[in-house]
C-alpha cells in the first residue's frame, strides 16, 4: 500500500544504502546565523543566497525576493492627490 518516493529510491541500490543515505542528511547540525537566517527566509516567504542568486530569481519571476523597507513609501500622499 506505500511506495517509496523516487527521490528516495534514488539514494541507494538496496534499503540499507538508502536508510544510511538518508541518516547522513541529517548527519550535521545547524546553528548560529545561518540557521536564523534560514528561519527569517522561510518566515518571510524570502530567498535565501547571495546578490547574484537574488538577481537571477528577481529577474525570472518578476518579484522581490528580499525585504523592503516597511510602511509606505516616503512621498506616497504628494503622488496620491497629484
């Protein structure tokens, strides 16, 4: 009735490749910075990675992939009643 997934199926030719393939995923623990950094991105519906990285995502998809400044933006009233 349950069929291991393809991606999994793929860490090994037998069960026991594939269970310690894994276990070895897990293997290292994150702390510090990075994992708050990953938390703050994933929190935020942001990306996470270098200038280049924000680049390359912001000009496929047309969206800001970092965060902006928040509130309005300064100026916003003089636009609005022009």
């Amino acid at each position: 009735m349950l069929t291991p997934h393809s991606i999994y199926t793929r860490l090994g030719r037998n069960e026991q490749e594939r269970q310690l393939a894994y276990r070895g995923l897990f293997a290292y623990k994150i702390e510090g910075k990075l994992l708050e950094d990953i938390r703050q991105a994933t929190n935020k519906g942001l990306a996470l990675g270098n200038d280049n990285f924000f680049a390359d995502i912001e000009s496929l998809t047309g969206k800001r992939v970092i965060e902006g400044k928040r509130g309005r933006p300064v100026g916003w009233l003089k636009n609005k009643n022009d």
